[in-house]
C-alpha cells in the first residue's frame, strides 16, 4: 500500500490556486508590472501561466541551463519577436572572409575578456525595439577601442539606427554589426551616447555631427560557418559580434550552458551579440560539467541571465552563432 501510495499519480499536487495567485503577485511586485484593465490583467496572467509552465518543464529537464520567470513572462512569443528581436538577416558579407586565424598560433584554454576590460562596462538594455545589431556593434567598439587606447568610451547605438540605413540596416527592424562596421567606417566614426543618446525608436533624423570618437580602420569578417575561427578571433583579438537564432525558450534563460532547440541557417539569425570569452565547465559541475561555451554579451539588461550574459554550448555551430561573425579594427 505504501509503495502505490508514492508511485501513484495522487502522491503529486499541483501548487494550489491560492499559492500561484501568490506567485503571480510577487511576479507583478517584482517586475514593476502595471496593467490598464481587468481584460488586460486577465491575459496577462495567462500568457504568465504558460510561460510558468515553459519555466518548470525546463527545469524538469537534466539539461545543462535553467530557465526562470523573468520580465518577459507576461508577453507572448510573437509579442517578444516583435518587441525584442529583429527580422530574420542575409550574413552575405561573411561568405567571403577578411580576416584568417593563424592555424600556428596556440590559444589559451579559457578567456574572459570581462576580466581584462578594468573599466565600468556595465550590460545595456535595447528596450521595446528590435535594435540589437546596434547594441552588439557598439559592445564590440567599445571594447576594441579599450583594447586599443586604454580608456572606455560609452558609445551611441542611437546614432547606429538613425543613420546606418543606407548600408542594409533597419533601425528597430534590424541590420547586422557587419554592415554597422561599414557604415562607421565610411561616415568617419561613431559618436558617445552622451552626445547622441538612445531613445530606442526610429524615425528620428540623423544629427551625426562627423565628430565621432571612436573611428575604425576596418572590418574583419570571419567565414560564416566556421567556428574554430570564430573562437580563434575572440581568443586572439577581442570581442566579436555574432549573430543567432533565439526561439522561444532563451528568453527565459537565468543560468548555464544554453543548448536549446535552434536552427543554424544563416536566414533564420534574429539576434545580435557579442562573444565575450570561452571555456569549459567543470567536470564535476553538474547538469553543465564538462561542457564547452562561449560567454556573451546581450542587450536585455542586467539582470537578465548571468547579469546580462550567458553562456551557450561551443563546438557544433550552435543556432547558427558562427554565421555572421565580425569585429572592427579601430583607427
């Protein structure tokens, strides 16, 4: 009778209605929720019951990253598509590399590239605009012009989406770091964000005055596809941007080695970042050990992931991170 009673279907209860008002209360709490109406409320709190139910059925998993009920949980996948990330892209300018790794040089086990940038480099937010090819470009000059000169210059994404449109970018509707690159390139440079702030809209008229501050010299595409490039340029260079396909289950990404379900064609791309560093997980670390990754940069705040990165599996050309890789020289 005892054995029945642990192995039989009674022996599990779900959280009672009581205790999950509760949570999605605290959710509400939490994350500074306000709605306009009962009918608005209602559907949010469904749409943040099958994101709960996404969230644990993860969990359930012995997978080696974990999932939580962050910020995003009240909106649908389309709603977060539209708010959050940007068309699907064409890498073509990785189909013919211009920058090569040098087969002979010897790389080092790990990197962390957070650990040698000694300045404030805090994670920025893109908001409610599909702008993230903005914010993985300006991560990558960022960092490269302190590599370079020593001093951290915060950098205008704005700008970026005002004025880079003649080189196949979209504003909040998308582009690639690739063609940013060119477009700082050939307009003379990239001004700060305090003289030309972000307002995460588009529409506005370009007021790039060509006095930027950080000027690059030229842009290194690495081959799409090829990712022991890839990690020989964040292993030997610095910061790369990437791009890759985010579906539905990473936005809820809190910690681990990400290794969803994804596509890696380069048309299906949606999400712009920068490769920070690399590694491997522990052996003894649990549902992630022994696991290769790469550590990266996104643009959904600080809060989000491991502070405003994650880290996603290395080695198999994960949701096609390795098809539209590029990082700048700086002039």
């Amino acid at each position: 009778w005892m054995l029945y009673f642990l192995f039989s279907p009674l022996a599990y209860s779900p959280p009672e209605p009581a205790e999950v008002d509760a949570q999605w209360r605290s959710w509400q709490l939490q994350h500074r929720k306000n709605y306009a109406s009962e009918a608005d409320i209602a559907a949010r709190r469904l749409t943040w019951l099958e994101s709960r139910e996404l969230v644990e059925e993860q969990n359930a998993r012995p997978d080696s990253w974990t999932a939580e009920l962050n910020e995003f949980a009240d909106l649908t996948w389309p709603e977060f598509q539209a708010k959050r990330l940007m068309a699907p892209q064409n890498c073509s300018a990785t189909h013919v590399a211009s920058w090569s790794s040098d087969a002979s040089a010897k790389l080092p086990e790990a990197l962390d590239w957070r650990q040698k940038i000694l300045a404030p480099w805090p994670v920025k937010n893109q908001a409610h605009c599909g702008s993230c090819w903005t914010f993985s470009t300006v991560g990558s000059m960022e960092a490269h012009v302190y590599l370079k000169y020593g001093a951290m210059k915060n950098l205008s994404e704005q700008q970026l989406v005002d004025c880079a449109g003649a080189f196949h970018n979209h504003g909040c509707n998308g582009g690639l770091p690739s063609q940013a690159f060119e477009y700082i390139h050939f307009a003379g440079g990239l001004d700060t964000e305090a003289v030309y702030p972000y307002v995460g809209k588009t529409g506005k008229t370009c007021a790039y005055d060509k006095q930027g501050v950080a000027k690059v010299s030229a842009i290194n595409n690495i081959t799409a596809y090829d990712e022991a490039a890839l990690l020989a340029a964040v292993g030997s260079r610095g910061p790369v941007s990437i791009a890759f396909q985010v579906s539905a289950d990473f936005r809820f990404y809190k910690k681990g080695v990400y290794d969803g379900v994804c596509k890696a064609s380069p048309s299906d791309v949606n999400h712009a970042v920068v490769a920070v560093g690399y590694g491997v997980s522990p052996a003894d670390g649990g549902r992630e050990g022994g696991k290769p990754f790469f550590i990266v940069r996104n643009s959904w705040g600080p809060t989000w992931g491991e502070e405003g990165y994650f880290r996603i599996a290395r080695g198999k050309n994960k949701c096609g991170l390795a098809d539209c890789a590029s990082f700048p020289s700086i002039a």
